[in-house]
C-alpha cells in the first residue's frame, strides 16, 4: 500500500512517457516495439539492481561498466579456448568468479578501511578496464556460432516471443527484491544506509554484510557482461563505457537516496524503465543524439529535485 | 518583579503566539530582559523555547504580540532584521569553521581588508582587542585554531564574535549540553564578565541547578505560554517545576531498593586504549553507578565491555562464565546490552520508522529466511510501546518525529524483549525533559526489580547518586574509590573528581 503510494508518480512518469512517444511514433506502444523496449533495459536494470544495494549503504560503484567488459572478455575467452559444451561449464563460473573477485575487493576495502567508495571503485574501474584490454590486444572477440546456448542468452526468445535477456532480468529483479525487502539481510542493509554507528551497536554484522554488497553487486555486472557479449556476438574489452553512470542514473530516478538507507527495488525498476523509455524514445521520434544527451541529463535532474522535495 | 525605573528594559515581549496549522506553538508570551542581566528561560521540550527563539531570530513572524527593544517597537522579518536589533541566537550545534582562527572566524563574512585584500594584521589586532575587552582570556590567543579549542572556548568564539557585530541580546540554547563540570564552571564566569558590562542575556535551559549558579531571574515556559517569573535570590525549586510540568513532581528520584543476589557481571582488570585496569561487578537487582566528569573514559569502559573498542587484557564473566567479547553480538550474545551515550549518532536509525528501530535487534523474531512475518512484528513493538508508556501516534512514523525521552523510552524498552541480564545505560537522560526522566528512571528501577543488573554512567551527579545502589568514582580510565551509595555525598565525590583529596 505504502510502497504503491510512493511508486505512484514514477509510475505516473512511465506512463506519460510511453503516451507522449505514441504521439511522435505511431507504432510506439506495438508489442513488438515493447518487447524491443524491454530488451533494450535489460542490461542497465540488472546493473541498476546492484547499485541499489551499494548505494542504499551508503556506497557508489563506478567499476560495474568496466567489469562487464572484463567479465565479457574472460568468459568468452574461456568459451573459445575450451572445447564445446564443457567449454561453456568453465567459462561461466569463470567470468562470475572474477566478478565475486572484484566485489570481494571492492567490499573489503570499502568496509575495512576509511577509503571512499567512490575512490576505491574508480581505481578498481581502471584494473578491470586494463585487465579487459589484456585480452586479445583489446580487440573484440569474436563468438563462433557453435556457441548456441550462450548466443541464446543474449538473443533468444522464449516461445519465439519474450527475449531470454528480459527473463533473466526479472529473476533477478524477484530475487533481488526479495532479498532487500524480506530478509534480515534487508533490513541490515537498511539500518547501516541509515545510521552505521547505529546497526553496529545493534549487533548487525556491518563489515560482512557491507562485503556481500559489493559482491552482489559485481555479479549483476558479471551477468550484465556475459548479455552484453552474447547480444554483440562478441566481447569487447572497450565495451560498458559509461554504463555505470546509467546503472547509477536508474537508481536514483527510482527515488534511491543518495545518501543511503532510502530506496526500493521497485523503484529501481521503474526508474530502468523510464530512462529506457527515453532512450528508445528519443530514438525512434528522430531527435538529435547530442539533444538527447541533454534532455536526459535535465530528466534526472528534475527527477532527483522531486524526490529530494517530497523528502522534506 | 516590575522596576518603575525610567529607562525602559532592554527587551520586552508582550502577548507572543503563534500557531503552525491551528497548533498553538507559542500561546501568549511575555517576557523582560534587562541589559546586564542573565535571565533563564526553562520549559520541558515542547513548551515553545525553540519557537520562542525563532521569533526572535527572525526565522518566524509571530500572529500576535509585540516586541520591544530600548522602549521601541520593532518587527524581526529576517535574520537581518534580528543583526540590526542587536539579537544574536548562539546555537547548541555551533556554527565555526573549524579549519580557520579565532580571529578569522570572528570576523568571518565581514574581514577586514585593503586594497580588496584580506588585512590579517588588522583582523588580529581587532580580534585581540576584542577579547581583551570583553575580558574573554580564555581565547585570547587569537591565531589559534579553533579545532584545537574545547567546545566551552568554542561556545567564547561564537559570543566574541556576536559581540563584535554589536550585539546586545545574546539568546544562549542549552551551552552547556556538551561541556564537562570544569568547562561549564569557565563558561559561567565569561557570562557573569559579560553580564556585568551590560549585556543581555536569555539563557535556555532544563538544568535547574545552572539557574541557581547563573541566571538572575527565570521565566517558566509550558505549552507554549509564560507561566511565571522568578527572582533567583530565593528560588523556590519546587514551584519551578510545578511550572514546568503543571503538576507535582518529586525533585529527587527515588532509588530502587537492592534486591542484589549473585553477580551478573563481573570485569576484572579490564583495559583498552582509555581504560586502565577496571575491577568491578555488579549483581542480579542492583544498580551500580560511574561518577565522573565529562571524558573521563567511562563511555570508553562500557565500549570496552560491549566488544566496540579492542581490548588489551582482562577477564569478563557473565553469570560466573567468562565470555570472549569480539564484537556487540558477542556481547548481546553473552546478555550485555549497552544504550549508548549519543542517541542519534549511536542508537537510532532517523530516517526510518518506531517500527524499524523497535524491531531492529529482534529481526530473526519476525523474518525466517524469506518470510517477513508482520503481524509478529507489530507484537513486538506494540509490546514495547505499551510496556514503556512509549507516546507514538503512529508506529510507522518516523522515530525523528518523536520528543528525546520517547526515543530514549524506545532504545531501552526495545531490549526488554528479551530482557539481557546486563544492561548498560550510558547518559541514558541526556537531552530529555524532565518529565520523561522520571519515566525512565521508573522503567530502570522496574527493570531492576526484576532482577536485571544495570550499570549507569551517568555526569549528572545528583543522578548517580540518587537512584544507584552503589557507586564507582572513576576518573581517567580508573575506578578511583567504589562504595555503597549512602557513603557519598555530592561533595565527596567532586573533591574525587577534581583531585582536591587523595583517594
């Protein structure tokens, strides 16, 4: 009921946005159109899903983007060098073991030490973007068309209609919803976003629920990287550019607190969502890339400036 | 007290309201401040001083009422407005940088310069001047940075620097909430240096033992209105606080009789970073108190004890077993619980609902695995609510919406779920009204009846002294004399304290 009330206006927006693209591209709201849409969110709803965590501890993230390139680049390297279907058995634990790695990294030290999630995170973007340009001379790697089951997670249809990648997505989005919302493990989180002094004299365990975090987090981009390579055909070791800064954009469009301690999954969701509608908009009605950018960039503003009101 | 002097008072309000959406928060105030005077201003949290203070810093217009300075009428439409008048509002969260000097942050916003650069040689000059007139020696050394200062001294900056804006009403909001015994004291006299070249001063408190020390009348604030004035030659406490809360109050709380059976807690030899070789225990139904002044490392103790701060050595036994103590959930484990000393910083989450903060410790109670159970959840803070007399309207209200003695009522009674066999409370009335304080102290001997064992650190000495069974004088990391609580007096334990006889 309550959490209904608070997603009302974004839902409200969503809705807008979809009525005022219908105007300027008749077959905006066409299933077909929709299921492109939906496809198209995937990959930033599933990275936005674990900034969410992040930044409800008080954190940031900005090595996600630079992590599903290196999660890419190692999982299609497993897939090429090892021999089919075993090739696959290796590859995908091994691209989310490199991700849990990087987590494990970045929850370590942003909970053992005083260093700036912001800092820890941007040294950690650089590692994996170099480790990333280490394969393959940087160049992209190509997937061969043997590799079915994996170019079906970026490509495939369920019956011939829904896109794996839009599936996937919302597994996650249940289970990471669930996880925030109906575990002590939420709750933890919520008490250490909002006062980690606190949840610490409360006996919450703060340093390893912080940790698992920052892991979680890595997966989602992990998994993200792994959709991404299977949707190119290719890993590219340069890919992911930028994408932390939409991951982090969804979550606070979604009424995410920058400050922690404040925020839903479902908001999140939503906020994937309209910034996707705006993006394929945008697109379709023709406008300009550079207008894009722009009427983007005034789109969170307004967004963050409401919700900050509404705070108050 | 009516003066049928000539010359009119410094400051006059007559007839004072104002109401926020039909809710009376100031309800007909009147109230006189001579120049060179200290007059005291005392309410429970609640009773308008916050609004009250509003108006007179220009951040409020008020419905009805006037004010009147040197025999003027005068309208504060901002903070401009309040400058110009001569009023000066010093904040209990101070509000220097502090990076920079005391001079520069005396004359911060208004440097003195040439040539439209910064004039550091004259700004110095002034400053020292400044403080030697005012007779503020304490800050005297002018270049120092005001980080490296005690918040008492800090509190000076803050006045020399309202002086220097030729201020003459300074309106002080609780200074001494954060100062040792020792600090307040050298505030007391800057005051009293101040008072007698004529300035005015409204001093806003709950301490009725500083109005006695400081002020030389007190007005009573309730609900909003002015209940009564007193001269404090002969001050008569007990219809002070019968003002204050509209009824009848005991001044002094009652100690709950010792039920002591075997020991609950028993700290041997402990040491940490600030604690230095602490001994003691403390039985099933009683409480044993720690005197000390502000900083004197008790707050470090029960850190120590609770397993925030590492410790270097000694032994910890809970109902005759020793327990290891890595961490709190070691310590809530083992049935220690400790209500630290700042309630905002350490105990609550403020963003976010009674409900979360009630449920917070208890979360396996209401969640296996994925499965909230929410019905069980309400139990519990409903429990706690009804058990502590908790004032909620709402249980999903925000906690920050709740008076200090409600979320003090709520970090103790939110424990008693599962009641621990140690509790320690540290400044477990720090901030709140008088009212609530007898609640609190209700609920700790209540709680002790039942066979808890409560440790209560405590700087309000007549605090310690009243309500413990026995009590520990502690002072740098130390426990410098433990005793039962009728071998103490008041005296006693400051001439302990402050090292005027040995121990």
């Amino acid at each position: 009921m309550t959490t209904l009330k608070r997603m009302l206006p974004l839902i409200i927006a969503m809705v807008a946005l979809l009525l005022v693209f219908r105007i300027f591209v008749p077959t905006f709201l066409d299933s077909g159109n929709l299921l492109d849409l939906a496809q198209q969110i995937s990959i930033n709803a599933i990275l936005a899903f674990g900034m969410t965590l992040v930044i409800l501890a008080c954190g940031i993230d900005l090595s996600v983007g630079a992590l599903l390139a290196l999660v890419g680049t190692t999982t299609v390297y497993f897939l090429t060098t090892g021999q089919t279907p075993l090739g696959l058995l290796l590859a995908v634990p091994a691209g989310l073991a490199v991700a849990a790695l990087f987590g494990l990294g970045n929850g370590l030290c942003a909970a053992k030490t005083r260093m700036p999630p912001f800092i820890i995170t941007l040294a950690t973007m650089l590692i994996a973007r170099g480790a990333a340009l280490r394969f393959n001379q940087g160049r992209p790697m190509h997937i061969p068309d043997s590799q079915e089951l994996f170019l079906a997670l970026g490509n495939g249809r369920l019956l011939g209609v829904v896109p794996v990648p839009v599936l996937v997505m919302l597994m996650l989005f249940a289970m990471m919803a669930i996880l925030l919302h109906r575990t002590r493990f939420g709750q933890h989180l919520y008490a250490i976003g909002g006062n980690r002094e606190a949840a610490h004299f409360t006996g919450i365990p703060v340093v390893r629920t912080e940790i698992l975090v920052y892991v979680i987090c890595s997966l989602m981009a992990g998994i993200a990287g792994m959709i991404h390579a299977s949707q190119l055909y290719s890993a590219e070791p340069a890919s992911g550019v930028m994408f932390e800064l939409h991951a982090i954009a969804a979550v606070v469009v979604g009424g995410t607190s920058f400050t922690g301690g404040r925020g839903t999954m479902y908001g999140t969701l939503l906020g994937a969502i309209i910034i996707g509608i705006l993006d394929k908009g945008l697109n379709q009605a023709g406008v300009h890339f550079s207008l894009q950018y722009i009427i983007k960039g005034a789109v969170i503003l307004g967004a963050v400036y409401i919700d900050v009101r509404r705070a108050k | 007290m009516k003066t049928d002097t000539e010359i009119p008072p410094l400051l006059r309000l007559q007839g004072i309201r104002k109401s926020f959406g039909g809710v009376h928060a100031l309800a007909g105030v009147d109230f006189e401040l001579r120049a060179g005077e200290i007059h005291a201003l005392l309410g429970e949290n609640g009773a308008g001083k916050t609004t009250l203070i509003k108006v007179l810093g220009g951040i409020h217009l008020p419905d009805a009422g006037s004010i009147v300075i040197d025999g003027e009428e005068v309208s504060i439409r901002g903070v401009v407005d309040a400058d110009r008048c001569g009023i000066r509002i010093i904040h209990q969260e101070l509000s220097l940088a502090p990076n920079l000097s005391i001079a520069e942050n005396i004359y911060l916003g208004r440097e003195p310069h040439r040539f439209g650069l910064l004039d550091r040689r004259t700004m110095y000059q002034q400053a020292e001047r400044l403080v030697a007139d005012l007779g503020l020696d304490e800050i005297r050394q002018v270049r120092a940075e005001v980080s490296q200062l005690s918040v008492a001294h800090q509190q000076l900056v803050e006045i020399a620097r309202a002086l220097s804006a030729k201020a003459r009403i300074l309106v002080l909001d609780e200074p001494t909430s954060a100062l040792s015994e020792a600090e307040t004291e050298a505030l007391f006299a800057a005051l009293r240096r101040l008072r007698s070249q004529g300035v005015g001063m409204i001093y806003i408190t709950h301490r009725l033992e500083e109005i006695a020390r400081l002020a030389d009348r007190v007005t009573v604030l309730r609900d909003g209105e002015s209940i009564g004035t007193q001269g404090t030659t002969d001050l008569d406490r007990t219809q002070l606080i019968r003002w204050m809360v509209g009824r009848d109050v005991k001044d002094h709380f009652r100690r709950p009789t010792s039920h002591a059976t075997t020991p609950a807690l028993e700290v041997d030899g402990l040491r940490s970073a600030k604690v230095h070789g602490v001994s003691f225990e403390v039985r099933h139904g009683e409480i044993l108190g720690f005197a000390g002044l502000v900083g004197s490392g008790r707050s470090e103790m029960a850190r120590a004890i609770f397993g925030i701060d590492p410790v270097h050595g000694g032994q910890i036994k809970v109902d005759g077993r020793e327990v290891t103590i890595n961490g709190p959930r070691d310590a809530l484990d083992a049935g220690i619980v400790l209500v630290p000393e700042d309630r905002k910083l350490q105990g609550l989450v403020l963003s976010q609902s009674v409900t979360f903060n009630a449920t917070l410790p208890w979360l396996k109670d209401w969640i296996t695995g994925c499965m909230p159970n929410e019905s069980k959840r309400r139990e519990i803070v409903e429990r706690a609510i009804r058990t502590f007399g908790i004032k909620v309207a709402d249980p999903q209200q925000t906690i920050d919406s709740l008076s200090g003695g409600n979320q003090q009522k709520l970090l103790v009674g939110r424990w008693m779920e599962h009641p621990p066999d140690v509790l320690i409370l540290d400044e477990p009335t720090r901030g709140v009204d008088v009212g609530a304080r007898e609640e609190i102290f209700d609920i700790i001997g209540s709680l002790v009846e039942s066979g808890m064992a409560v440790v209560l650190i405590s700087s309000d000495l007549g605090e310690v002294l009243n309500l413990s069974n026995r009590v520990a004088v502690y002072r740098d990391g130390r426990i410098l004399r433990m005793d039962d609580a009728d071998q103490f007096t008041s005296e006693t334990i400051m001439q302990l304290l402050t090292g005027t006889e040995a121990a």
